[in-house]
C-alpha cells in the first residue's frame, strides 16, 4: 500500500511534516490557482506534479474533476463539458498522472447537517441527519430521479473510458456521500458496492474500478473487508480511503480512526492479503483542540493522528503477512 495524504497544490506546512512522517505519495486537487490557463490544462498539471517532485512527493492521483455537473444531470451543457474533461484525462494521461477520483453526486457533492458534533474528547467532526432535511426545498434542478442519472453515468462512460484507456489514466469511481437518496429531490445511485459494481459493469474495462471510501461503504452497511477482497480480486481497486463512522445512512457522524464500526485491522490485514499496493489517504478526520475548524474534516493534527495511526496498522498487517510466508516456506 501507499500511504498518501491529500495536499494542496501550493506548498505548504502539511506538505513538510507529512514527510517528516514517512509520506511520499501526494493527491493532489486541480491547481485552481492559475490565472492564466485552465486548472485541468496540460502545464497547469505538469508544473504542480514538478512542484511535488521537488519537494520528494509522487503525485499519484487527482482528486478533483472539472466543471461536470449538466455531465450527471443530462442538461443541455453536458456534450460541452464532456469535451473538457475528454481532454482533462489526455492531459492527465501526458502529465503521467496515474489515477483520477471521480464522483457522480450531482447538484452537489459530499454532505453533511453538521460540522460541528462532539466527538471523544471535544473534537468536532461532522455529521448527517436525514430527519433534518424533511422539509428542505427542491434545489433549482428539481425532481432528479436514479433511472436519469443512471442513463446520464453510462452516457458518460460510453464518452470518457475509451479516452482514459488511450491515455493509460484509472478511473477511480467513489461512491455518493451521505449513501442515501433522495436529497432534496436529487436522487443519489451510487450508495453501496453493489451500486458500484453495477456502475463499473457498464462499459467494462481495466482503467474503470473505484475508490473505496470505507467510511460511506461502512454507513451503507456493507462489511468492509468483504468489499475490499471482491474488487481487489477483479483489479477494480484503484484508491482507498481509509476512514470509519458510527451510525446509518439516516443518521451518522464521522468518527476518529480509531473509533467507528469497521474492525480497521481486519480490513488493513486484507489489503494485504489481496495484495493491494495503489494509493490510500486517511479522509475526513476530527478537528482537535487548538484549531480553527476553517476546513472540517481536513484540519491538520487530526490528518496527522490518521499518518501515523494508519501507518501502525501497515507494520501490524505487513509483519503478519511476512510471518504467514515464513511458515509456509519450505528450507
């Protein structure tokens, strides 16, 4: 496994003390900084991969997409923004950028009623109550049903796979953050493994597979090693992200690493037994005292916490794999 960690495009001090704790493997977003070309344009890509090569990171995945949203709804801009993110993968694909996280939600992304639950200690992490979003409006799209978006996905993945072949780039596909539908009139489809594998089934291929968030999975209910060992042993896995919850998809809050449902040494030891060496990132993680909760879920001690907590788990998982081959080898 390569332990990654989710940086900014621009330098900063995550980037020094993520090294300091052993990272060398970066996800980056788009560089939306850039004034002059498009974040997703070829030199925009190359000057931030050279950014973290000098700073002794491997940029081994975006996790980022351009504008996409009339791409889910089936609106009239979506063969527009198609063609972006056509050439968006062929940049990817030159810039030798491997792996692109990519989502489905539509009118909106991850989403949570809260950022500010008490979690051990007073840490605040974030949060979902569906009873809270009863009486909410419909958004300015309206009725979405899960029949449209489905139609709207394989349209998608009829344009975008043959492109992401030729360019050698995976599409990691994460699932829909709550797993509950609908939100506000917009249907949500991909909310459990099942709904994943039925996704990746429709334009099969080697460079479309997922990324396992196990946090939304866990909501969902399924049982995370499970899943990790049934697309490994497809090569559907492409990323991780390493994280746990308490609760359901009506109501959940995030939990430290430590602190959720998943039996997270279970689920580390089957990384390594399916052989699992892509890229994986603690996400979402508690905001701790001291911080400003500016950014919940991406504060810095708490992705710090994560490192080091998952890095233990590796060591745990890699010494008993190691053990397990010493016994059954022949002298």
């Amino acid at each position: 496994m390569q332990l990654a960690e989710f940086f900014s495009s621009q330098p900063n001090q995550l980037w020094t003390l993520a090294k300091q704790l052993g990272v060398n493997d970066a996800v980056g977003g788009l560089p939306w900084e850039e004034k002059v070309e498009k974040p997703w344009d070829l030199m925009p890509l190359i000057r931030m991969k050279q950014r973290f090569a000098d700073a002794g990171l491997s940029l081994r995945v975006i996790e980022s997409m351009p504008p996409s949203n009339e791409i889910k709804l089936g609106t009239a801009g979506r063969d527009a923004e198609l063609e972006v993110f056509e050439q968006f993968i062929i940049n990817m694909g030159a810039a030798g950028i491997p792996v692109l996280c990519y989502n489905f939600m539509a009118q909106f992304n991850w989403f949570r009623t809260s950022t500010t639950t008490r979690a051990r200690g007073g840490a605040l992490v974030s949060s979902y109550d569906h009873s809270l979003m009863k009486d909410a409006p419909l958004t300015e799209a309206g009725l979405v049903s899960e029949e449209q978006l489905w139609d709207n996905l394989h349209y998608f993945l009829e344009r975008i796979v043959p492109v992401a072949e030729k360019a050698k780039v995976k599409l990691a596909l994460h699932p829909d953050d709550p797993p509950i539908t609908p939100i506000r009139g917009i249907s949500r489809i991909l909310t459990s493994a099942s709904a994943l594998q039925r996704a990746i089934d429709l334009v099969p291929s080697e460079y479309s597979g997922i990324t396992l968030c196990q946090g939304t999975l866990a909501t969902a209910g399924d049982d995370i090693p499970s899943v990790i060992s049934q697309f490994a042993k497809q090569n559907k896995l492409f990323f991780v992200h390493f994280r746990d919850v308490q609760g359901t998809p009506e109501k959940f809050e995030e939990t430290f690493h430590d602190d959720g449902k998943t039996n997270m040494l279970e689920a580390m030891r089957t990384y390594y037994d399916v052989g699992f060496d892509g890229p994986a990132r603690p996400d979402h993680v508690p905001t701790l005292e001291g911080e400003d909760n500016a950014n919940p879920g991406y504060e810095l001690l708490g992705r710090l916490y994560g490192i080091g907590y998952i890095r233990g788990l590796m060591e745990a998982a890699a010494a008993k794999t190691a053990k397990g081959t010493l016994a059954n080898t022949s002298f």
